[in-house]
C-alpha cells in the first residue's frame, strides 16, 4: 500500500510532466520542420508533405496520450488521498500537498 507522501509525489511529478508537454511538443514539431525542409531540399517536396503529415500526427497522439495518462495519475492519486480534484487549484492544497511530498513516512 502506497503512502501519502508517494501519492503526493505522483501528484506533483504527473503536474510538472503537464506543464512540461506543451513545450516539448514545440521543440519536436521544430525539430520535425528542419528534418522535413533538409528532405525537401534534398529530394522532392512530396516526400517532405507524406512526412509531414505522418510525424504531426504521432505528434498529435503522444501529447494527447500524455495529457490524459497526467490527467488519470492526477485523479487516481487524489482521489487515494481522499481529496477533492478542485482542491488542486487552492494554494493552500498545494501547499499542503507539497509539504506531504517532502515529510518521511514509514
């Protein structure tokens, strides 16, 4: 059985991981034009768009996969804590549940 202080970690890591996504999502559709326009250049544009195409949608299925596998750790470990999902937007609660993530239990 897991306690507390680990449902409080689990909480705070799957918060940091959301906040995180958008931005590594960013950085891999950058990534993915330089890749595509280096194939453009150096084959025809088809194959660039078909690649295009074909890396924005698993672009698209990773960060929406992500997001709701953060979104289902989050519930799942609140709800353990016996909180209600609202009180994540209460400082106070947060506080509170990062001072459960640092104490020592058993």
């Amino acid at each position: 059985m897991a306690t507390k202080r680990e449902h409080a970690v689990a909480i705070l890591d799957a918060l940091d991981s959301k906040a995180r996504l958008r931005s590594r999502t960013l950085l891999g559709s950058a990534i993915a034009v330089v890749f595509l326009l280096a194939v453009a250049y150096a084959t025809i544009w088809h194959y660039a768009v078909g690649g295009g195409l074909l890396i924005g949608l698993l672009l698209q299925m990773t960060h929406e996969r992500l997001t709701v596998a953060a979104d289902a750790m989050i519930a799942t470990n609140v709800e353990k804590l016996g909180w209600d999902i609202r009180a994540l937007d209460d400082e106070a609660s947060m506080l509170k549940l990062r001072e459960l993530a640092k104490r020592n239990e058993g």
